[in-house]
C-alpha cells in the first residue's frame, strides 16, 4: 500500500471524524449483537413455558418487554448505522473532491511540454475514474473494514463462549466464502477494466465522429462511419456480457455459502440440543442470525481487498502526475508590477520533445508604446518568440528581460496577468460570447464588453445574433467563423487592458478592409503597451515601428517597414508578391 501512503495527510485532515465514525460502529454494532440475543430470549421464554408451564399472562408479559427490547435495539442500530454511512461516507466525499482539486491544481502548475507528452483522455480518467476508485478505498472499503473488524471482534467471542464447538463447524464455510468473493472480484476487476477500455475507445470515437461531422458528411463517408462504431459498440457488448457472466455468480456463490452454514447450524445446533450439551432451543436461533449477520461482512473481506487492490493501481496513476516536476517555476512571490519593456538578449531555444532548434541567438529590443512585427515562414520561430515571453517555456540559451529584469526573476503571476494574449488558434469555450470575453476581465461592465468588441470590429457580427451578447457558443467556438473567432479573442485580450499585448498571426482570417480597421484601434488603444505582432501580411505589419524577418530560427532582416521595402530581401519579395495579388482582386 505504498502508493496510498499518498493519502495520509487527507486521514490526518478528517481524523477526528473518522475517529467519531469508529465509535459510531462499535456503538451501532453492539445494538445490532443483542437483536439475536433477544430473539433467542423470546424462544427460550416459550419453550420455558411449553415445557414447564406457568403463567401465560406473565408469559406474554415477557415477550411483550422482550419484543420492545429487541424494536429499541434493531432502531438503535439501525439509527447508529445510518450516522456511520453518514461520517465515512460523508468523510470520503470531501476527499474525494481534495484529491481531485489536488490533481486539477497540479494541472494548472504543469508546463506545456507535459500536455504534448500526454493525451487529454488519460488526463480526464485519472482525475475522474481513478480517483473514483480511490474513494472506493476512502469510503466503503475503510467502513466495511472497521465493521467487519468491530462485528468479528465481539460476535465470535461470544459465540465461543455460548457454544465453542457450534461456533467451530458454523465459520468454517466463512474464510471460503472470502476467498471465492475474492478470486471472484479479482476476475470482475480483469473484465471491468476491458470494459472500461471499450468504453473510452468508444467514448472517444463519438466525440471525434460529432466534432467532425462536417467533415464526415462533406466525403460522404457516414456508412463507413457507422460501420466502425458497429464493430466498437458490438465487441464493447461482447466485453460486457463476459463481465455480467462472472457477476452472476457472485449472489448465488453468497446464497450457497449461507444455506450451507446455516444447515450446519440446523444440524450440529440440533444434534447437540437433543444430547443436552446445548441447554437453550434459543441459543440455534441466536446462531442462525449470526451466522446471516456475519456472511456479508466475511464475504465483503474479499470485496474489500479487491477494492485496495484497484485504489492501490489508481492512487499510483494519479502519483505519476502529482510527482511530475513543473518545468516552469515561480522563483518568487514578491509583487512584481511589469512596465513592458521587452529585450531579448541572444536568446535560443530548442523543443524538448522534437529537439527542434526554433530560436538561435535572437535579440531585439521593444520598448513601452512600440509596436514590433515579427514576419517569417511557418515555423521560422514566431510563435515560439510570444511562448517565451509568456514563459510558457524558459530559453535553453541567452535570457529575457522585461523592464531590465530578467524574466525568471519576475513573478509569475504577475507577468502573465500583464499579458493579452491571442493565440493562432482561437480556443473559445462553450459559454456565451459576453462570458467568452471577460474571460480577459471577470469583473467587467457590459458597456466595457460592448467596448471591446467594437475596437475588435466584432460588435455588428454578434448584435445579429439572435441572443446578441448572451449567444451561447458550442464546442471550441464552432457556432461562429474563423474571422469572428479571431475577434472575439482579440476582445478578450483588449478587455484586459495590458501592459503587453501579443498577437500571433490572429488576423489570418479577416479581410483585409477589417483588418485595417482592427489595427487602427488597437494603434489606438495601445499607445502607452507593448505590442507585438505576429503575421504572414505585409498589410498587418507596415505600421509597426520595427518589423524583424525570422528564418529557421535566426532574424535576417530588421528595420522600418520603409526601410524594407528598399531592401533586397524576404521581405521586399513578400511585399511584391501581395501587392501583385491586391492588384489582382
């Protein structure tokens, strides 16, 4: 149980209310011990009776108090069980949600490098299923435990001391019971992890046909498509009838093992009545409800290790994550107010997972109120310049700084909280267009959302909606255009208000008469910020106080759009090549 040690601090966190759930089932068992007991007063008093005779009054009296005996203690158990559901289960519940919000936040803290390395599905299983799991350990495993301690812990005693030799022929079908329910429950484990692996091909396979039912209906390959889940939901079927096969045989196995213990009760119970050395015909009705009392508890040992067995598998996927170093650190956690002033001094960078050299010895220097345009082929570095600067990566060579600090001195938070940032892939979430904006500002007015989706010339698109504002978005922003989606990003790093702006080629998808309207209000409104701008035009990029080339990772050509154009270069070609194509429209 070493991955599990893990837990702990989540057990020291709740202690006291898993100490009062331990006393809450010693209390609810020993109510529960005394039902048979008095069960087997009730028939002692009749066979008293019917033997020796007496008064029937007096009889009925007896059973009456004894009857009333036996309804307090069954409600007071039942009573007691119910606070111990409530304290273990409860308890489970809110470590459940601790693990979880462990897990997310350790997400959050994780570099981009480690989402290139892991699949989106694995990291949802392991904070959903997994930690299910292991809140199976939490809750029923630890409850059912303690109960199956505390019932044995004071029912065999007793037992042994009303009828040893009884008690010795009557567990003996138990510990086989347990160890059938637990070769059993580790057969169910087998097949249910199968099934749960069809399920996620077959979770996996829906999502991806619905988020690409456009392309599947533009080449008309929607019988091949349900051809393929056919197969998957078929053979997902086949996994699950082999899983519900094995299943049957677990009440059935119970049953059997029951009836068995009980003809043992019956039968040697009976035998040693007749011969006397059981004095009481009450004491065989007193066995034979212990014996149903303590079947689930023995038959939940082998049910129990099993769910050790998965939470202990769980626990050790969910460690894999939690002891994962993020390669991106917050060196302090002093305030830090960022100005804007960006330089890069020699700096180089290389991608750990493809070893691919995006920057070598790039400098450049941007200062608070100018605009820098970066221009290049794809994969020339461009995007990789804004990463840096957001240090979603740190350089491998040379350093930033940013108002003459250096980067990694800065703190974290402060740094990204002065950046807007718009992505070449404009992610919007399924949430409406208003909350998709103050995404940048939460606290924003509806006249500031209003504001910014004009100076991103996306405020007439959205007023033609049916909803306006209040437009809800389906998944990953696919209700609108490429060119809307882009501007409602670009309203969401306005709306902010930064210090840096950075703009990685996110104007790709307008044209060129809004294109120009956008830049002349973000000229506008980013008079005293840091822009940097990332683009393929040479329309997106004229205006810009400097403009550097990148190719391969190195910057061949700086200067002033003016200072370009005159130059033999990328840049002077690039511009000939749009102009003639403007020319051509």
């Amino acid at each position: 149980m070493k991955e599990l040690q893990h837990l702990n601090k989540y057990f020291k966190k709740y202690k006291w209310k898993l100490i009062l759930g331990f006393f809450i089932v010693l209390v609810a068992r020993i109510f529960a011990i005394l039902t048979p007991k008095f069960s087997g007063d009730m028939i002692n008093l009749v066979e008293n009776y019917m033997s020796k005779g007496g008064d029937l009054s007096e009889l009925k009296h007896n059973l009456l108090m004894t009857l009333l005996l036996l309804l307090g203690a069954a409600l007071l158990s039942a009573f007691f069980t119910f606070l111990m559901r409530q304290m273990f289960i409860v308890v489970s519940r809110y470590m459940e949600a601790d693990l979880k919000n462990e897990v997310y936040e350790q997400y959050q803290n994780l570099s981009l490098n480690f989402y290139k390395k892991n699949r989106t599905g694995d990291l949802m299983n392991r904070i959903s299923e997994d930690v299910s799991k292991v809140r199976m350990y939490l809750g029923p495993a630890i409850m059912y435990g303690v109960t199956t301690f505390i019932l044995f812990a004071t029912v065999i005693p007793y037992m042994f001391y009303t009828a040893p030799e009884l008690t010795l022929y009557v567990i003996i079908p138990l510990p086989i019971l347990s160890v059938a329910i637990y070769q059993l429950s580790r057969l169910i484990h087998k097949r249910s992890t199968v099934v749960q692996q069809y399920l996620s091909h077959l979770s996996t396979f829906t999502q991806e046909s619905f988020s690409g039912i456009g392309v599947i209906k533009a080449y008309g390959i929607e019988k091949q498509t349900y051809t393929n889940f056919e197969k998957l939901s078929i053979t997902s079927r086949d996994k699950n009838l082999d899983l519900v096969k094995v299943q049957a045989f677990f009440f059935p196995l119970m049953i059997a093992l029951i009836g068995v213990s009980n003809l043992l009760v019956i039968y040697i119970g009976g035998k040693k009545y007749i011969e006397g050395s059981i004095p009481d015909l009450g004491v065989i009705v007193e066995f034979l409800i212990y014996v149903n009392m303590l079947t689930w508890p023995v038959a939940s040992v082998g049910w129990i290790t099993s769910l050790v067995q998965q939470a202990e598998a769980s626990q050790k996927r969910i460690n894999e994550f939690l002891n994962e170093k993020p390669s991106i650190v917050n060196h302090t956690e002093q305030h830090t107010p960022i100005d804007g002033s960006i330089q890069f001094n020699k700096v180089s960078f290389t991608y750990e997972d493809t070893n691919i050299t995006a920057l070598k010895d790039v400098s450049f220097e941007v200062k608070k109120g100018e605009t820098l345009a970066i221009i290049g082929k794809t994969g020339s570095g461009k995007s990789t310049i804004l990463e840096l600067i957001g240090r979603l990566y740190d350089t491998t060579g040379g350093s930033i700084e940013i108002d003459g600090t250096n980067i990694t001195a800065l703190n974290l938070k402060d740094l990204r909280n002065s950046i807007g940032y718009v992505p070449q892939e404009a992610f919007l979430f399924s949430d409406s267009i208003k909350e998709n904006i103050k995404f940048g500002k939460k606290d924003a007015t509806d006249a500031e959302v209003t504001e910014a989706a004009k100076n991103a010339s996306v405020h007439d698109n959205i007023v033609d909606f049916t909803k306006g504002y209040d437009t809800v978005l389906g998944e990953r922003g696919i209700t609108l255009s490429g060119g809307q989606k882009q501007r409602v990003s670009i309203a969401r790093a306005i709306i902010k208000d930064p210090q840096i702006l950075l703009f990685d080629d996110s104007l790709s998808a307008v044209d060129t008469e809004t294109e120009e309207e956008i830049l002349e209000n973000i000229k506008r409104i980013a008079s005293d910020k840091t822009t940097i701008l990332v683009s393929h035009r040479i329309s997106s990029a004229k205006n810009a106080d400097k403009i550097i080339i990148l190719e391969e990772g190195q910057i061949i050509q700086r200067g002033t759009h003016n200072d370009l154009v005159n130059q033999e270069g990328y840049y002077q070609e690039l511009y000939r090549k749009q102009l003639e194509e403007k020319e051509m429209e």
